[in-house]
C-alpha cells in the first residue's frame, strides 16, 4: 500500500516528483524503486539530524528527509554499529523518500535498509539550500487545496473578477464586453481555483479551454487570436465574486452597499456583490465600477458608509437644534 498520511486528500507520489520537469528538481534514484508510489502530504521537508542518532521523537515520516553534507559525513564518522542501529531504527519509520544533495554519494548500509524497507533513495547535484527552496515551492504548488467553479474569471483594472450566475445569463457575453474595453481574460466556463498561502484565492483556465470563450450564437471563439495576447492571461488572484441573478420585480435589492456581503471558498472569505440582470443594464460598466470601487475600499474610502455617516450626522444636528428650540 502506498504510505503517507493525505490531507483534505491531496498527496503526491515520489514518482511525481521524478517526473517534474519545470523546477529543475534533477532528481535520480539510488534505491527503493518499489517504494515510488509511497506518498508526500505536506510542503514542508525534514532534515533527519537528531534521528539519524537515534532520536526519532519529532521525526515527520510524511515528509521528504533531505540529507546534505552534514548527514552524509555524520554517517560515515560514527561508529559501524552506532549506525547500523540508528538507520534500521529510521527505516523502521514509513519514510516517504531520502533526498540526498550535493550529488553524495550515501552510505551503503542506507542504501540496503531503504531498498529492504521500499523506501526511495534519491540524489540531486543541487546544494542543500537550493534544492530546499525548489522542493518546497514545487510542493506549495501542487498540494495547495483546489476546486473548480462554474463561471468567467477576468482581469478588470488589476482586480481579479469572479463572474457566476445560472447558465445562460450572459456571464461571457458581460465578459467578452469587458474585453472589448481593455480588460483581460482569465478563465471562461470553468474556472479552476487554488488556494495559496497564507489566504489567497488563484484562479485558471483549464488548460483544453485556455483562452477561448463561448458565445451562443457565435460558437466557440479564440480571444487571444482575435485581440491578442494583451486581452488574456494565464492566472490571476481572486478579489471579488459578481453574482449575475434575473431580475425579479419582487425582490428587494441592496440599494446602498453599507453592508458588504462575502463568500467562502476553500475557507477564504471574499466579497460578494448581487447584480440583477435585465435588458437595458450596461452590466460592463457596472463592473468596470465595482471593480473600481473595490480598490477604492482597499485605500480606506468606503462611499456607502460615508454616505451613511454624513446622513447620521445631519439628522442628529437637526435632532439637537429642535432641542434648542
């Protein structure tokens, strides 16, 4: 069975980490082939220091044990039999994988202990630090949480434009207006979403769908084709949710912004405004105003509760000069 503890069922096989291509991880492995399905669950990694003599109370078994000079040369300069021990002791443990840097050659007994245990052993020519920070950016990006949206995701005035709504309610015509004007696409349809530390939403395309948007009546059509690589881009960071709903006569809108609603997704809050929808709304222009007042809020000026405050304020001098009278 493969090892390693999931969380919110998000791991990664060391095969995976052989196979990336992108970070320049320059993995190759030196034994335990049968353990390459044993799995990673958490972005940070361990040096096994302290356990490699002999004291394995705060060892994280589901993290990758990094090995670097100072390992390597501790191994090699204590006693055959103090070593022997304390490795079969650490192999014991269900240990994801051994990393070793610096292209080091490891001692053989680890080397047999891993291979008897399934437990990878690889080696990388990076420095330990280096190859530190590229593991743990590698696994930030691919064990963050995720979820998938119904929606458009576009880039309006910097601020990252969540659009939902039914299906048919004009979410990529809105978004294809906003294009029109200057904006940027992100995502059509189907919006992928990571969440990113410490409280960060990022949404995407899925990569079959990337820049390209349905328009009914027209079909399927290329935005980077037809307005160029300045009207898309590949990400962008989540900052307000637009809710597109039909109009309904008896439904009482917000008709003064003093409280601000919010959404959760992957357990980050993140504003959420109602727009109904009727024939004769610009509904670019009213996002293209949300997504400026959105930045006004973030400067400190919020126009619906100054409002308020301003109203407040003039009926209490009234209140106070009928006194005087």
């Amino acid at each position: 069975m493969p090892r390693g503890i999931e969380l919110d069922g998000i791991t990664l096989s060391i095969q995976d980490l052989m196979s990336e291509t992108n970070y320049g991880l320059a993995l190759t492995l030196l034994a335990g082939e049968r353990g390459l399905t044993n799995r990673v669950s958490s972005s940070r990694i361990q040096k096994p220091g302290l356990a490699l003599d002999g004291y394995t109370e705060h060892l994280h078994p589901d993290r990758i044990q990094v090995l670097g000079n100072t390992e390597v040369s501790f191994l090699k300069q204590i006693d055959t039999k103090v070593a022997s021990e304390n490795l079969s002791n650490l192999c014991s443990f269900p240990i994801a994988c051994f990393i070793v840097t610096k292209g080091l050659h490891p001692p053989q007994l680890l080397l047999e202990l891993a291979e008897q245990n399934s437990i990878p052993v690889l080696v990388t020519t990076h420095q330990s630090s280096t190859f530190i920070s590229l593991i743990t950016k590698f696994l930030e990006e691919r064990l963050l949480p995720t979820t998938h949206m119904h929606g458009v995701l576009i880039d309006v005035l910097g601020v990252g434009v969540l659009l939902t709504g039914k299906s048919g309610i004009g979410k990529s015509e809105c978004a294809l207006d906003l294009v029109i004007r200057g904006h940027r696409l992100v995502a059509d349809d189907m919006v992928h979403i990571k969440k990113k530390m410490p409280a960060v939403l990022v949404g995407q395309s899925e990569e079959s769908i990337q820049y390209l948007m349905e328009i009914r009546g027209l079909g399927i059509i290329s935005i980077k084709d037809l307005y160029g690589v300045s009207a898309i881009r590949d990400k962008k960071i989540i900052d307000i949710m637009l809710e597109l709903v039909e109009w309904d006569e008896l439904h009482e809108y917000d008709r003064l912004g003093v409280d601000d609603r919010t959404s959760t997704i992957l357990g980050i809050d993140i504003p959420h405004i109602i727009i109904p929808v009727r024939p004769g709304r610009d509904l670019g222009s009213i996002i293209e105003v949300a997504a400026r007042n959105y930045l006004l809020k973030g400067m400190g000026y919020h126009s619906a509760r100054d409002f308020q405050e301003r109203l407040l304020s003039k009926l209490e001098s009234r209140s106070i000069g009928d006194e005087v009278e």
